[in-house]
C-alpha cells in the first residue's frame, strides 16, 4: 500500500504552479511555493484536531479548503473569491507523479504482488488522481473508508480487514518517517522511498525510521526487491 502525496506523486510543484495561474489571473503576487508550503505545513495540525475530537471528521477536500482559507488570510491574498478557492482545492486531484512512480507500479502489476493506495485523500481525489497520473494500482484504499485520517492505527487496521490479510501480510510505503512509525505500531510491515524534493531543493534530508523493513531509492528499485523483474 501506497502514501500518494508525496510519496507517488509531487504535490509541491502541482499546488504551486495552481496558486500562481489563478492568483496571476486574479492580478495577485506572491511567493507561491512559500504559500503552497504553508498549505501543507497546515495539513497536519489540521487532522490531529479531527483526531483528538476537535473538529468533526469531514472529506479532506473540505479540510483542504479550511487550511486554504486560513493560507491565503495569512499571505494577503484574501481577494480570490470562492470559485478560484474551489479550483485551487482541486489542484490536489491533478497532480503530477514522480517520474519512476508509474513504471514502478507497472513492473509490480506484472508480479504476484497486488498494490493498493493508503492515503488520506478521498476515494473520489484518489480515482481522479491516479487516473489523469497514469498510475495503475489495483485496489483504492482510503482513510476514509475507516472515517478517520492516518496516523489513526484504525486507518491502517480497515485496509487489512478490506483486503482480507492479516497487517503483517501489509507492506505500507511511503517517505513519511511519521506515516510509516504508525503503520508498524498497527502491525504492518514498512517500506522507505526518499523523495529528497518533495518540499523543494533546499529541504532538510529526512532519514527513515529505525526500525523501517526496507529502504528502496524509487518505486522501480523497490518492485525489484520484491521479486518484480522487467
């Protein structure tokens, strides 16, 4: 099972070129990867509210125009109006993949493994996404399907009980150290891809977790190391 943001595709680049077509359209300037950025940094805080009983669980469409709002108040950018607002929402579902993304779940589709999104994008985002991505998963997974968002052991506990597997028999992968720390406490096995550009070329490295089963550079390598062969 797959993280999709970040992990498959790159949602920086995406979310960013989106702020800076409709902001210019509107006559707005800005340091649109900055704002696409703080977008992102609000993902987070966001769903530990949802999880702690602060706000009511929602689809993260809607959550994701709850940060926006927020984002663009901070930035001086409060001019765009609800239609541009919906668009930028639906930036999240036109995403570009990393480029060994698709060739790496092609090399897995022709194995014995089957492949599976976990994200907390909803099924509706994940069908739209991974379509116009040209990534080919076997089965759409989503945080949704157990009404809650990772890194609730709940999320990673229903994708098991939906493929009718046992957790350890689940391989989650992802460059989320936090993603896949949750996903082990929840019995599953886990899998590293460092995605060195997901918050551009001055980010920090991001190690993986102590204990993570397996570390691949890409998609490609990691098919490779669970028996797929070209």
């Amino acid at each position: 099972m797959f993280d999709v943001f970040g992990t498959m595709t790159d949602w920086r680049s995406g979310v960013a070129d989106a702020l800076a077509g409709i902001g210019g359209r509107a006559g707005l300037r800005a340091d649109w990867p900055a704002v696409a950025d703080a977008w992102r940094r609000r993902y987070r805080p966001v769903l530990e509210r949802v999880l702690a009983g602060e706000l009511p669980w929602r689809p993260l469409d809607a959550l994701h125009r709850l940060m926006l709002d927020d984002v663009l108040a901070e930035h001086g950018l409060d001019d765009l109006g609800t239609a541009e607002r919906d668009a930028l929402v639906q930036a999240w579902h036109r995403l570009r993949p990393w480029s060994d993304a698709a060739p790496g779940l092609e090399l897995l589709h022709d194995s014995r493994v089957v492949t599976a999104t976990l994200s907390n994008g909803g099924v509706g985002l994940l069908a739209r996404l991974t379509k116009q991505a040209g990534l080919r998963f076997d089965c759409l997974l989503s945080a949704e399907l157990a009404k809650s968002y990772k890194p609730d052991p709940a999320v990673y506990l229903r994708a098991a009980e939906l493929l009718e597997v046992e957790p350890q028999r689940l391989l989650m992968v992802a460059c989320h150290p936090d993603d896949l720390e949750a996903a082990a406490e929840a019995g599953l096995r886990t899998a590293y891809i460092p995605r060195p550009l997901e918050w551009g070329p001055d980010a920090e490295r991001v190690d993986p977790p102590d204990d993570v089963d397996l570390v691949a550079d890409d998609v490609i390598g990691l098919a490779r190391a669970l028996g797929a062969t070209d």
